[in-house]
C-alpha cells in the first residue's frame, strides 16, 4: 500500500497549495462536488500511515479554500481521499511527482465593482 506521510498547506497570493506527502509515487483521481463546493483528490491502494502525526483537518479560511481533510477509507476500501471545501468554485491543477500529489487552487484577483 501507499503510505501517505503527511500534508502540509500554503497559501501565496496567486493560489492554496495542498501537499500529500507520500512514501512513492502516487496514482490519484479527482473530482468535485457541490453543495458545498469541493474537489476531492482519491489515492488509491493508500493508507495513513499509523506512525505519522498527520494534522488531516485543516482550517484556512484564505479565499477560496475554507478547510482541507485528509481522509481515510474503511479498512476493506483501500482509499486516502483529500477533501478541499471550496467557498466558490475554482480553477485548479493537480500534479503528482515522486513523493507527493500536489492540489494548487488559484485565487482569483479582488474585481471592483465600481
């Protein structure tokens, strides 16, 4: 199984970066939901490692990411799900490389409206 390591969020003014640190690389799937608005990330054939200290709720409250989750399947459901809750719907890419799935939601600039 994959070994998920740790998470770890930032925020700049172009964008939130979620990091899932893993022990190898990642195979992942993605979607989203609505209502609330979210983009779940699926790592599949994954666990939490029981050895980690893994902070997996993440308050942020920094536009357009409201909180971050770290999830994990039942036992017989080999699954680590990450769950970004969105306050708006957002364009956003997500890359893997050999220790980490990389979620990067972009912040779109304040528009005044007058």
């Amino acid at each position: 199984l994959l070994e998920v390591l740790d998470m770890s969020v930032s925020a700049s003014d172009d964008a939130v970066t979620v990091e899932v640190i893993t022990d190898r690389p990642a195979a992942f799937s993605t979607s989203s939901a609505t209502d609330p608005p979210r983009l779940l990330v699926r790592l599949p054939d994954a666990r939490l490692d029981p050895g980690a200290s893994i902070d997996n709720s993440v308050t942020l409250n920094v536009p357009p990411v409201e909180r971050v989750n770290l999830i994990e399947g039942s036992s017989d459901n080999k699954v680590v799900i990450l769950v970004i809750y969105l306050g708006e719907e957002s364009r956003h890419s997500v890359t893997a490389d050999a220790r980490a799935v990389r979620v990067s939601i972009w912040r779109t600039p304040e528009t005044d409206a007058g």
